[in-house]
C-alpha cells in the first residue's frame, strides 16, 4: 500500500493519461472494424483480385473459353479479345467464380473499352458483370456496357426469370452510357437487387440504371464476361478487378469445380474489434481501479493521528 498520498495521486494520473490514450488510439480501429458511424458493417466476407500482371487465382476460372488467347492476364488486367471471325458460345466468354454468395452482396468490377464494333443488329457488343442464381433456377442478371445497331454507348441491365409454367422472360433496358472506361455493380439488399454503374476508376458516383424484385436466392456464381451477341463482331476490352462483398458466408464449389470459397476476412475483422473492445474495458477497469486506490490512501492519510507539533509539547512540572 502507498502511504504517501503525492506518489498516490501521480500514479493515480498515470494510470488515466495512459488509459485514455489508448482507448483514444483504439477508436478509428474499433470503427474500422465495427462500420463507420458505429454501426455493423453487413458484409462480413470479402473476396478482392486484382488482374493486372497477377494470374487468376484458384477463385477464380476461365469461362467459356474454347479459343486460346481470346481470354488472357496481361500487366493493364484481364484481355477480352474477340475476333470477327470467332462466334463464342451462348452467354459470352471471360471468368466465373468458383463459389457463390448467400445473403445481401456488393459485386463490382472496372473495365475498359479498347474497341467495340458496332453490331449490325441483335444483343450488342460490349462488357458485363452477370450473377446467377444457385440451381436449380436458371435466372441470371447482368449489367453492362453495350454498343448497339444505334452506335450509340449504352449501359444495359438485363434479366432471365423464368416462372413455373410460364414462358421465360428477357426484360431489359438501356440508357445512354459515353464512358468507355468505368465500373459495373450489381448490389443486392434485402430481396431488392439493383444495377448500378459508375464513370472512371475513381469516385462512388454511382448511378442506379434499375432496381427490382430479384428475391434472396443464393448465387451460384458470378462471372465477367465478354460478347459479340454471336455476330461477326469485334471486341477488344479489359477487365481490371473484382470485388465481392457479402453478408453470408460464401457457397462451397460444386462437386466437379475447381477452387475453394474465398476466406474471410471480415471474420476476422469481428475478432479484432473484439480484441480491442476487451482491451477498452480492461483499460477502464484499470482506470476505476487507480481512482478507488487513490481516495483510499487519500482518506487513509486524513484519518491519521498527527502527531503533537513541537509547540505543544510540554515538560510535566
């Protein structure tokens, strides 16, 4: 025990100087990992790669692909070229995860536009971010840039839905889109799923193209694909990453794929802000701790006889 009140009370100030710099030093940390403004942030796994100069990694596989070179990693990302005298398969060609997302997600990816022909008539000639839905459904969703007959750059969303005893259905829609270079989203919330798309590399100016019923199925997979609508057509274009959010954990690969789900990184974000929010609380503690100590040798000091002063000392006669 401190008998000395002075040492008491520097120790005492000691302890709530360092506490509550590091609880200070601790806050951008635990908002980090928790969500900016306090709250949680939903997506709890995170898959991100970068294609320029970098192979694709086991997340990842070529899809489609039946040509050599139409589909390549080169140093500016992943080369989509598609001769005129190529007609790829139904669906385009490019990559596709090997493992799907369950729950809310944020899909997005930049791309670059190096030529597109214009297509004499049909689907269009472009770039596109697509996911589809765990099987046994058959729906799909894309967003992308397309040229058309017009000539005119379009931003395009589409959809297959297919509805039981009901024929299959291909809505879609465009709006005018000058930006060879850009970024493709597609985010779901809740069962609402919207497509969005951005100009340049950089910025979160993101314009919402549409928004629908999309329903909370699991995805499958998602893929980057490049097409021609099957004409002879041709397209030269760039993907230069891909990054998936998600608020559930992600799909095993089917039986037969390649690749492994990716990890989870947000997991560990929760972890952290655990770690940090126990060392808040153990600083507190230890704050409160140092105050008891402190009034306790404080009110041990008061209570103390003084002894007699050298006045009041007196020699007995």
């Amino acid at each position: 025990m401190i008998e000395n009140p002075a040492a008491a009370r520097i120790q005492w100030e000691s302890w709530l100087v360092v506490s509550v710099s590091v609880i200070y030093l601790s806050g951008p940390a635990v908002e980090r990992a928790l969500g900016q403004g306090g709250g949680v942030n939903k997506y709890v796994n995170e898959f991100h790669h970068d294609f320029r100069s970098r192979p694709l990694p086991p997340e990842l596989s070529e899809f489609q692909v039946t040509e050599e070179a139409v589909v390549k990693v080169e140093p500016a990302g992943l080369r989509v070229t598609l001769p005129k005298t190529w007609i790829h398969p139904f669906g385009g060609v490019g990559v596709k995860t090997a493992f799907g997302i369950v729950g809310d997600f944020e899909i997005t990816t930049a791309y670059e536009i190096l030529q597109a022909e214009t297509p004499p008539s049909g689907y269009g000639v472009g770039v596109g971010l697509r996911v589809y839905k765990a099987e046994p459904s058959k729906e799909l969703a894309n967003v992308a840039y397309v040229v058309r007959s017009a000539a005119q750059p379009l931003m395009l969303w589409s959809r297959l839905i297919e509805a039981p005893g009901e024929k299959t259905k291909y809505p879609e829609g465009t709006t005018p889109w000058p930006d060879s270079i850009g970024r493709l989203r597609l985010k779901r919330t809740g069962t609402t799923l919207s497509f969005l798309a951005a100009p340049g590399l950089v910025g979160e100016d993101y314009q919402e193209i549409h928004a629908a019923e999309f329903g909370g199925n699991d995805i499958r997979a998602v893929a980057l694909i490049g097409f021609t609508g099957r004409q002879s057509c041709t397209l030269d274009a760039r993907f230069l990453d891909l990054r998936i959010k998600s608020s559930g954990p992600t799909v095993a690969p089917a039986v037969g794929q390649q690749g492994a789900p990716p990890q989870n990184p947000g997991s560990r974000g929760w972890v952290s802000a655990l770690v940090l929010l126990g060392l808040g609380s153990t600083f507190v503690f230890v704050l409160g701790l140092g105050a008891w100590v402190y009034l306790r040798q404080r009110r041990a000091a008061e209570e103390k006889p003084k002894p007699p002063s050298a006045q009041t000392k007196g020699t007995k006669k």
